[in-house]
C-alpha cells in the first residue's frame, strides 16, 4: 500500500526556537523526566474514530474532510483506514492507538456478516502490529450509534437490546484480546435517561451492572488482565447519563461490587461538562485509588456539548501531569487524544498539526509539573496547612482515638478558633504556579 501522506515527513524533536509546523518544540520523546523519558510517561495513542472517521459532520451540516481513504467499497476502506492510521502513527512516533468496534469496520446489518468483517479488519491490524511494533491501549464496543441503541443498551427496555449488546461487546472483547490490549473501555453513550416518567431507574442501573459483570467475567475467561474502563459523561446525547462524574461512577462500582475490576478513563471535556475542572475529575479518581486513564482533549466552556478539541490550554495539561505523576503514572492506560480537527481544518496535514499541537501541550505540561513538584512550594504550603491533624486532637482524630466528648473537651478548652485558621493564600499559589510555568 503506497503512501497516504506522501508530503508529510517523520516528525521530529526540533527544540522551542523551531520554525518547522512539522516539528515537536517540546516533545523529546527520549528526553528523561522524572526517571521516565517522555515517550514512557505520556503514552500518547491515537483515536481511531475521530481521526479516521470523523470527517467534520455535526448536526448542522455535513463532512468536509475526505475519510474515504481511497475506497469506495466499505470492507476495502477498513483495511485502508488500517494502513493510514499506522502511517500516521509511524511519522508522528505514537505508540498506541484506541478503538471502538464500528471504528475498524461498518455494521453490515447481520451481526454474524459484521463480526466475519471485524474479523478481517482485526487481522490486518495485527499484521501492522507485528510488522511496526505498535500497540492497542484499549478497545470498546460502539453501543450507542445504531438506532437499537436509542433507549440505551445496558439500560434498555428491551431485553433483545440489551442481548445484542452483550454479543456486540463479546465480540469487541475478543478483539481486544486478539490485539494485545490491557484496557476496555465501557462508555455509557446513551445509557441515561430524557425523563424518569418513562424510566425504571432502579432496574435500568442494576442491568447496566449486570452487563459490566457479564463482561468482566468473559474477559477473565478468555485471558484479559488489563482494566476494565468507566468514562464518565453527565449528558448529550442524554439528557441525563448515570456516568456522571468520577464521583457518580465509583459510587456505582462500589455498590455492585465493581470496583476490583474497574478503574476511570477520564476525559477533559467531560469535565467540563460536568462542570468540573479537569484536575478536580483526576483528583477524585485518583483519591478513591481508581485512576486509570486519559481521553486527552479540551472543551470549549461557552458551548453545552462535547466539541472534543486538541488539546492546548498549558494550564489544564500541566495540572494533569500533576496529578498523573502523583498516582505513580499510568499502569495500562495512557493519553489517548479522543480529539478531532475543527470543521474548517479539513487538509490531510491538519490532523498532523492537530496532534503536534496536543502532543506539545502535554510535554509542556509533563515538563511543568516535574518543576512544580520539584520546586516543593506547593506541596509544602498544603501539608502546613493540614499540620495540625499530625499531632495532638488530630492526630487522635484520625487513629479513631477521639470521642464526641473528647471534641467537646478540647473545644471547650480552646474558646474561640478563628485565629487559627490560618489564610489560604490562593493567589500566591496561583503566583507561585506562573512564576514556575514561566521560569520566573
């Protein structure tokens, strides 16, 4: 198969003081950070759906990039797409690449002609696999597109719905498996509801657990030991999904006895959405030991749906990396860039300047928040601040030494306590993260 980019060159580490849109002026992918060179930390991959499917449609108009990859007939345009993808991950030095099962080849209307067809789109991706070395993050199963779908899947009304995706994610587990893949991913997509008038919510969330089940327990059998993958999402296209938040879903997990299993693939316009900051959903995920993995992308704060952009705002990557590197990195998951070229950025060399652009914004990112961790002010001002749970009543507190009269004791003794407090000094953090941001 020829070239599909025969004008876009290997792109390479070119330092900050480049002039060359086709080069990396932050991201050495073997420069050592952390103990880790680049490459190992960030585990870039790329998104199967968006850069080789998406081709600017929205609800407002159709495409206006060519994703047909040279072929008019849909099983000819799987393999093709197989061939592109591995182009691009070769000339940008991406390691990994994510899928959803529809991503690697259409529906064909029977799910036995659909499954032979994945069947053969998977074999072509092994073949690339074992030729260049690259590897699968995860895999999920697309049960939100097809109209069967509209009432949810794990959370249908219909038991043949729920049926169909129990095959359908069968089938993508056994590809994941085919491919070397150490994550599944379950994302709700439409398993949520428009009005709780027509909604048994009680029965709709203990299916969607009983599918999640279903799932664990056939992986395990066919030899799956990666993690298994929430990505929470509070709405479109439903109104209101039960994959809210971090928060949401480790509740969940926790009450069907979920959690050993599962871990959270956090995506940052989700966040957004749930109008959280990003670092606040890593936080939650990572202080409740279920830190996973990262749909790398941005949102856009004025707009009420996932617009799945690049990633480019320095701040919310560096903040990321701070809390990546404080859960000891990713075990099986990476940054997965769950992001797509705007409508007007429809050349074949944009989806190169779109993952240049992500790509360098977490290595600025990787690259800040070893500073901050470093430099130790901030962490150094947050354990001060929480100094007086070490020792005395606190340290009391936290053994389960204290009772409510011991409080009653020690707050009777004390009187008043607002001086005390103690300031937060938000600004000067906020100071303090520039003046490292900046070498200040």
């Amino acid at each position: 198969m020829g070239e599909f980019f025969k004008d876009i060159p290997r792109v390479k580490y070119e330092g900050r003081t480049s002039g060359n849109p086709l080069s990396f002026r932050f991201y050495n992918p073997d420069e050592v950070i952390g103990g880790k060179t680049m490459r190992e930390t960030l585990k870039f991959a790329l998104s199967w759906w968006h850069t080789m499917g998406g081709d600017g449609t929205d609800m407002f108009g159709s495409g206006t990039a060519d994703k047909s990859w040279n072929a008019s007939d849909s099983a000819e345009r799987a393999k093709n797409k197989v061939y592109a993808a591995f182009e691009i991950m070769d000339k940008l030095g991406i390691e990994y690449f994510c899928f959803h099962d529809r991503d690697l080849s259409p529906d064909y209307g029977s799910l036995s002609e659909t499954n032979a067809k994945l069947d053969e789109a998977a074999e072509v991706v092994a073949k690339m696999q074992a030729e260049t070395g690259k590897k699968l993050l995860w895999g999920t199963a697309n049960c939100f597109s097809h109209p069967r779908y509209m009432h949810g899947a794990g959370t249908s009304p219909s038991v043949d719905v729920f049926a169909f995706a129990g095959a359908q994610i069968k089938k993508a587990l056994e590809i994941t498996v085919k491919l070397g893949g150490n994550g599944y991913v379950f994302w709700g997509g439409r398993e949520g509801y428009e009005t709780l008038l027509n909604t048994d919510m009680g029965l709709e969330l203990d299916n969607m657990a009983r599918l999640m089940r279903l799932a664990v327990d056939y992986g395990r059998s066919i030899g799956f030991k990666g993690d298994f993958y929430v990505e929470p999402k509070p709405k479109e296209p439903t109104k209101h999904q039960y994959d809210f938040d971090s928060a949401t879903v480790i509740g969940f997990l926790r009450k069907y006895g979920l959690d050993k299993d599962f871990k959270l693939n956090i995506e940052a316009n989700h966040a957004t959405l749930a109008m959280h900051t990003f670092q606040h959903e890593l936080r939650v995920a990572r202080e409740s030991g279920m830190f996973g993995s990262i749909d790398a992308n941005q949102g856009d704060t004025l707009l009420g749906w996932d617009t799945d952009q690049f990633p480019t705002n320095v701040y919310d990557c560096a903040l990321c990396m701070y809390e990546v590197i404080k859960a000891g990195g990713f075990t099986h998951g990476g940054l997965n860039f769950d992001s797509k070229a705007r409508r007007g950025s429809f050349a074949p060399e944009d989806i190169f300047h779109s993952y240049i652009a992500g790509m360098d914004a977490f290595a600025l990112g990787l690259r800040i928040a070893d500073k901050m961790i470093a430099d130790g002010r901030i962490d150094k001002f947050v354990a001060e601040r929480y100094a007086s749970w070490n020792e005395g009543m606190g340290k009391d507190i936290i053994s389960g030494k204290a009772s409510l009269a011991d409080l009653e004791k020690h707050a009777l003794a004390k009187g008043e306590v607002t001086a005390s407090l103690g300031s937060g000094r938000q600004e000067y953090l906020e100071n303090v993260m520039n003046a490292i941001m900046f070498n200040l």
